[in-house]
C-alpha cells in the first residue's frame, strides 16, 4: 500500500513538474502564427479566428499575433517556416497547400516538408461557383456546359485550387482561358466582381464570409456544385458542406446534367488530390527541429480549443461552421502516407502544370 501511494504521489509530482514546465515554456513570450496566404482569404479567416482562441490554452498565455506571407501559391510562407522562422517555438505556421506543394513543387521546398514538427490539421471542402453574365447567359448550374469564353481563374499554375479548378472543368470538357497568379483568393475574388474571370472556388469560411455577401446575394454570381468528400475508395459529404443542401457535389452535379458518372484521367487525378489535399489542406506545423515540449503544448491547446464554445460560437457566427482539428499523436507518420503518391501520377501532374492553358 506504502508503494502505491508513493507512486501515485511521485505521479502527481511528476504532471505538477510538466505543468509547471509548459507554463515556464510560453511563459512572457509572444507567439507568431505565420498565415502563408493574404489577409481576407479563407486561410488568413480561419487562420485570425484560431489566433483569436488559443492563447488561452496555452500554459503561460503568451501573446499571439498574426502574420501573412503570401506567395507562389503559399510556398513563400512554406519556405519560411521550415528555412528561417525561430526553432524555439515562438512561430506558428498555418498553412494551406502545403501538402500539394510537396507533391507538385518538392523541388521548390528548400526543407524537407516531412521534416517539419506537425501539429494538427484540418479538412476542407469547396464551393465552385461562376459569373451569370458568361455568354450566353447562366441562369442554372447546368448552363455551365454552353459557357462561351469562359474565364477560370487562380493563384498559381501548381497550387491545388488551379489544379481542382482546371480539373474539373477538363471533365466537363469546358472551352477556357486560364489567367492565374492572383494575389490569394481575396485577389482573386475581386477579379471575379470586376469581370476579369468569370469562375473560381472558395472554401466554407471564405465562400460564407466573402462570395455570399459580395457575389452571390448580388446576383453576380451562382454556385455550381461542390467538392465531393473522397477518402480514396469511398465518396462522404464533408461536414463543411453539409449546411448546403442546394450545393450538389461535382460527381452527382456531373451524373445528373450528363446522364453518365464523371470519368477519365483528370478526374481520377482530381479524386487523387482530394484524397490528400482535401483531408489536411489547413496544416498547423511548427518549423523542423523544434522542441517537443512546443508540440505537446501546442497540441493539447488545439484539443482544448475543439472544445471552447466561445470558440465555436464565434465561428458560427463568422463562416457559418466550426473547423475541427486533428492533432493525432501519429501526425507525422500520417502526413507522410497520405502523401505518398504514384510517381506516375506525379509526372502526370508535372505535365499537366507545364501545359496550362495560357
């Protein structure tokens, strides 16, 4: 009995000690949480509204503040989280696209992606949606099939919204002009309410906070379907789309409008991408080589904040949903296998990039 009660006390001396250790390790410091898209995107909402939040529930409560390095389809923010920000756990990178980057532009990644101290990811699904006034007129989803000079538009040939985006439109066998390396979405978006592209995608967050308000409730603009959920042998409505019933997802959109299920390389390249991109598009990572202890913390605040209501609330009210992280202790192990990809698919891709439409 005497050995039990010492080791349930050397036990609670022991989570007193960690406690004490995380609270010392945040303690008077201030957190950088690096957003590598623009401000007023969906990355950098999602990105401000985690900042908002999780401070509380780190042991020391530092101070967090935000900042956006945009570029290149969000590598320039990739590249310097794992190249120049601090090892010591003060910079936080969020991050959207970093996976594809890894698949599409590894040899742009001056650090090995892989190597990186992973924190928790999100999934994320879009909403695809084109201008009323492409000729000769879209009054219906369906109408997207008789699009005249019909312009998409996007951040960089290699990032995974151009990808999806010039996918799907080569299943529908769409006639296009391609005008890429828009400054984030928020770029993007204005182009789309000036007239300079007339098709585009958004996720939740952005799509409810900026493409409702801006585009759709002011008749510019109607939504034409959204990304099907595929986990690489099965489709599933994603939970970031379940509130928009009316929002049918691409492969029922495409079998109800043809008669026939989408089909073809580019749509077993786009099913592909999904299977990665679309489960951990939001990364939270801190750079290679930092402290565990910075992880463990950093992770325990995100199971807490999946839990804070006033977090959920707040989300609510902002994107209309409330964004779950994964911070799984195999994180790690898990990126690296759903990063895994044919090296055959990986050429196809390469060459895809280099023959986009100018």
């Amino acid at each position: 009995m005497r050995l039990l009660r010492a080791a349930a006390a050397a036990a609670l001396i022991c989570v007193a000690f960690q406690a004490a250790k995380s609270a010392d390790f945040y303690q008077g410091k201030r957190l950088t949480i690096l957003i590598n898209f623009a401000a007023g995107g969906p990355t950098d909402i999602e990105g401000r509204l985690l900042a908002r939040h999780i401070g509380k529930h780190i042991p020391g409560n530092p101070t967090v503040i935000v900042q956006n390095m945009d570029g290149a389809g969000g590598l320039v923010g990739t590249n310097y989280i794992g190249e120049v920000a601090p090892k010591d756990g003060t910079t936080l990178g969020y991050l959207t696209g970093a996976g594809m980057s890894y698949i599409v532009a590894r040899e742009r990644q001056r650090v090995d992606f892989l190597t990186y101290g992973f924190v928790a990811f999100q999934p994320v699904a879009q909403i695809y949606f084109v201008r009323k006034d492409v000729a000769p007129g879209i009054k219906t989803p369906a109408d997207i099939f008789k699009a005249q000079n019909l312009v998409i538009g996007g951040l960089s040939a290699d990032s995974s919204k151009d990808l999806q985006l010039r996918l799907l439109a080569d299943v529908m066998g769409l006639k296009y002009k391609y005008v890429t390396a828009y400054k984030g979405s928020a770029g993007a978006r204005l182009a789309m309410e000036r007239g300079e592209i007339s098709m585009f995608a958004e996720t939740v967050p952005g799509y409810r906070a900026q493409v409702e308000p801006a585009l759709i409730a002011k008749d510019i603009a109607i939504p034409l379907f959204s990304d099907p959920g595929w986990n690489g042998a099965s489709y599933y409505v994603p939970f970031m789309v379940k509130s928009f019933p009316d929002i049918p997802p691409f492969h029922e959109f495409y079998e109800k409008a043809t008669g026939k299920p989408p089909s073809g390389p580019e749509w077993n390249i786009f099913k592909s991408i999904l299977a990665f991109d679309s489960q951990m598009a939001r990364l939270i990572t801190f750079p290679p080589g930092v402290p565990k202890e910075a992880i463990d913390t950093m992770q325990d605040a995100v199971r807490k904040l999946n839990a804070d209501k006033e977090f959920a609330s707040d989300a609510e009210k902002l994107v209309n949903f409330v964004p779950n992280y994964e911070a799984r202790a195999d994180l790690p192990q898990f990126i690296a296998n759903a990063l895994k990809v044919s090296d055959a698919d990986r050429q196809w891709i390469a060459n895809y990039i280099k023959n986009a439409p100018k």
